[in-house]
C-alpha cells in the first residue's frame, strides 16, 4: 500500500512562508528607497550651499565645528 503524504498542509504553509517574505522584501524595499531620496536631498544641499554641524564632546565638554561645503556654484 502507498503510503499517504500530506502535501496539502505543506504547501499551504510554504506558501504563507512565501508570502510572509515577499511582503518583507517590499518593505525592505519601501524603507530602501526612503533612505535614498533623503541622502540625495542631504548631497543635493550640500552641493548647493555650505553646511555646518555644531558638535559637543561629551569627555571634554568643548565645541567642535564641522563644515562641509560643495563646489557647486550657488545658483539664483
């Protein structure tokens, strides 16, 4: 006698495991894409005009200055 297998149950569950990872990836996908559009807004300011980031250092408690500037003329 053939034995009976259950493919079924199996394949339904491969299938929500397919699912599950499909949706992941777009996700992933979504959040990539966001990511993206904000760096090229940051370079895209960057090129246009200068930047300044104003840091304090936690162990010594001094200012530090870091400007970054593009060498794109700004335009108008």
């Amino acid at each position: 006698m053939a034995q009976e297998t259950k493919p079924d149950k199996e394949s339904k569950e491969d299938v929500l495991d397919i699912d599950l990872v499909k949706q992941r990836l777009d996700m992933l996908d979504r959040r990539l894409d966001n990511i993206d559009s904000m760096i090229t807004v940051v370079a895209e300011r960057v090129m246009n005009q200068p930047i300044t980031f104003e840091i304090i250092c936690p162990h010594c408690g001094k200012n530090i200055e870091i400007a970054i500037i593009g060498n794109q003329k700004p335009t108008k």
